[in-house]
C-alpha cells in the first residue's frame, strides 16, 4: 500500500491544489494539511477528514489510511 501522504502531495499536485486550498475543502484551517504532512500531527485522519479529503483528490479512502472492511467468508 503506498504511504497515505505521499498519495496526499502527488494527487494535490496533479490537482494544481495547494496544501492550504486542500484544507479549505475539507473544512480545516489553511495549515491543516501542511501539518499533517510535514509534522505528522496528527498521526493519522480522522473518518470525515478521510473521506473528504478522498473525495476532493479522488482517490480510494484506503489509499489514505482506511482499514478495509471485514467481510465474512462465505462457503458454498
């Protein structure tokens, strides 16, 4: 699985979106993304924050850090 951040940086940058306009859309403030970027505060992205910023870059939520679901084994 790639690094959650790295998906973060080269999907803004093939977006034309800054760190600061990528937090606006989420609904954070303008150094949100940059601080979980750089300082990696916070370590991980809460639910919403996930699910935004996935819709906003277009990506698949589990290419941010999103478990997959657990599904149960069915036989036959």
């Amino acid at each position: 699985m790639a690094d959650a951040r790295a998906v973060v940086r080269e999907r803004a940058a093939a977006r034309g979106l800054s760190f600061a306009a990528l937090s606006r859309l989420i609904g954070r403030h303008d150094a949100f993304v940059q601080q979980w970027l750089v300082r990696r505060s916070p370590r991980k992205l809460d639910e919403d924050d996930r699910l935004r910023m996935a819709m906003a870059l277009d990506v698949d939520e589990v290419s941010l850090g999103a478990r997959m679901p657990w599904r149960p084994v069915i036989f036959e």
